[in-house]
C-alpha cells in the first residue's frame, strides 16, 4: 500500500486529500514460455579483447538475465568426441534453467557441397540424447534449429540449398530417433520414448515468409514481423506446429524494430504481439556486432570505438547489436542496452498475458462455459497497435 496526499488551493483555502494505493502482488513466471535464437557469435572477442569460451559464456548468460535464449552454445566448432560431450555438458547445464527456453544444435557444412553435415548432426544428437539418459533429463526437449546457410532464402537464389539442408535434416531427424527407440535398451523406457520423441520434432527455422517455392521443404516458416499484420498474412502460418517471427534492419517503424531511433515502446510491444499472435519465437540476427559494413555489405571493418559508432549495418542505427563491452568500463562481461530491457519488460508482460489466458481457460472448464480471455484483452492489444502496426 502505498499513501501521500493531493494538496488543493482553491479561493485562497488549503485542502489535503489523504491518497491510498494498494497494488496487488504478482510474480512473473520463473519458467520462460517464449521461444528466441538471438545470436551471440559476432565480435563480442573485438570489444572485449578476449575470445575465450568463458567471455562468450558470459554473453549467452547475459541473454538469459533478458528472459532470451542463445544460439549456439560455444561459438567454434568442435567436431570431435570431447566437442560432442562438451556440447552436451552446456546443453544439459542451460535445459536445466527455467530461464533458458531453448538453445541451438550445432552444424557443419558439408565437405565440397553447400549442405549440412549429416554425421556431424547425428553425433551432436547421439551426445545429447545420451547425456540426457545419464542425467534423467530430456535435454533435447529444448532443441531448435537454426542455419545460416539458408538464411532469407527468398532473398537469394539458393533453392538447392534449401532443398539440401531441410532433407538432410528431416532425414537425420528421422534416423536418430530410430536409433534412440531401437538401442540403448539401459536407460529409462519412458524417458527413451520422450527422448526420441524430442529428436524427430526438432523445428528447422527459416527466416522467410511462406511461399510456395520452398513449401516442399520449410516447416517452421520464419517471416519478418510485417508478415503477421493482417488476418490474411497470419492465416499463412495458421497451421504451423511453431510459430517464429524475426527483425533486422527491416522492417521500419511503424512495425516494431530494436532500432535506436524507434519507441523503447516498439522493443516491448513485441511480446503482447506475441502473445495475441500465438507467436512464440522470435529471432535476432546479432547482439554484440562490433564491426561497421561499409561498401554495399560486402566488407566489414573493426570499429575504433564501440560506443560511438550506432549505423553498423547502414540504414538501420542499433542494428545488430544489444550489448555493449564492458572491457571499457571495467566489467567483466556484456553491458545491456536499454532496448535489452525494453525487451525483458514485454517478455514479461507476455508471461502475466499467458496466466491470465491461462486462468480464464480453467474457470470456463471448472464451471462448463465457454469463455477466454480474449474479450478482456482484444480491446487493450487494438489501442496498444492495428496488424503489426
């Protein structure tokens, strides 16, 4: 309870008005219940003058301070029997925080064609799912996919690629969970089963909108948040398993972006969007890219100083970075953005609109009426933004 007064002069009399204010308690959900891959690998060992595993560690659990999951979980490739079990030991650390929604399988390209490298991924898969047998944990419950050789596909013409990276997936997919639910007759039935399970419903997220051209292949369609602005738009990705939606330098204001010169408002109304949407991940190209493009993007060159210099990839102020290096100012890791909290704060607003959906439904079950919370909450979400707008 808060309490103060109002003082009113009026007709030369003094008037004070005693004021109460009670604001209920709330917790927000420990438990993460958004989806994101926002990348940690760019240039975080410039600013900070250290590329150690630890340094990027620091980044990835930054992330997770911001109600926000990680790519990858170390930024080199390591594949090799103690990269696989190191992988497998962050995994497990990371799918044990109620914080962490999610984090990434590695790849790696295939020798001499543009394609993953199918052996890679099953060996990644095999040491996750057995350190999820020694640990009682179904670790790859939290797998997502994400591969930069088919990044915006609709941009470039790497039809083949798509075609290459998506069947190689499913197939690897298909063939461990096999391999899972045939072998390892040691561990637990149940978690075996869940395990397998996990492995074969893994989502390969694409950033692009639907099209027919690549719908033979793409199941977890991941379009800019323009995409979703009108009823026809969303109706494309109605009967998608896992909703994802990303930003970049595209699109602008007023779709909501992480660009400085847009409202900290944009940055937090992306979670009650998500909310409304059902959208439940969301993608970001890079947190902490301390290099400037110059050149038509074709080169990328170091900065001299990172906290003055906001046009990285031009057109877009605050494109592709969220952190700052602490190096200069004597912290041992990442600073924090202000659109970083502007982020936090609508992820957690996601998560009261979450329970609130979630205590509307069990009443209308308790009392046998149909209701939801959607009476509630679609005049509030139609004064806060129009679509995406």
């Amino acid at each position: 309870t808060y309490t103060g007064a109002l003082q009113i002069v009026a007709d030369g009399e003094i008037n004070d008005i005693p004021v109460a204010l009670n604001v209920s308690e709330l917790a927000v959900s420990e438990t993460v219940r958004t989806k994101s891959v926002f990348l940690n690998q760019f240039d975080y060992y410039k600013g900070e003058l250290d590329s150690t595993l630890s340094m990027y560690k620091k980044y990835n659990d930054a992330l997770l301070e911001f109600r926000l999951a990680p790519d990858v979980l170390y930024d080199r490739q390591y594949a090799t029997e103690e990269g696989y079990a190191l992988y497998a030991e962050l995994a497990y650390e990371y799918a044990s925080n109620p914080r962490c929604s999610n984090f990434t399988i590695p790849y790696e390209k295939a020798s001499g064609e543009e394609n993953i490298d199918a052996e890679v991924m099953r060996n990644y898969l095999i040491a996750l799912a057995e350190k999820s047998f020694e640990t009682g944990t179904d670790i790859l419950a939290k797998a997502v996919f994400y591969c930069r050789l088919i990044d915006e596909p609709g941009l470039k013409q790497i039809d083949a690629t798509v075609a290459n990276v998506c069947n190689t997936f499913r197939n690897t997919l298909a063939s461990v969970s096999r391999e899972i639910s045939e072998g390892y007759p040691e561990a637990d039935a149940e978690l075996r089963s869940a395990v397998a399970q996990s492995v074969s419903e893994i989502p390969n997220i694409v950033t692009t909108e639907w099209s027919e051209r690549f719908a033979e292949y793409i199941d977890c369609w991941c379009p800019t948040v323009d995409n979703y602005d009108t009823e026809a738009d969303r109706q494309k990705y109605a009967e998608q398993e896992e909703r994802w939606w990303y930003t970049c330098s595209l699109p602008k204001t007023p779709y909501p972006t992480y660009h400085m010169e847009d409202s900290l408002l944009s940055a937090r109304i992306m979670g009650w969007m998500q909310a409304d949407y059902e959208v439940v991940g969301n993608l970001y190209w890079a947190t902490n890219f301390s290099s400037e493009f110059i050149e038509n993007d074709s080169q990328a060159i170091w900065l001299e100083d990172y906290y003055q210099t906001a046009d990285r990839y031009k057109g877009a102020n605050g494109d592709g970075f969220l952190f700052y290096p602490g190096k200069k100012y004597g912290v041992d890791g990442p600073l924090a953005s202000l659109r970083l909290h502007a982020i936090r704060d609508g992820l957690e607003e996601y998560e009261l609109l979450y329970d609130l959906k979630e205590t509307y439904r069990r009443a209308a079950e308790a009392c046998s009426m149909e209701f939801t919370a959607d009476s509630v909450l679609d005049s509030v979400f139609s004064n806060l933004y129009d679509g995406t707008k």
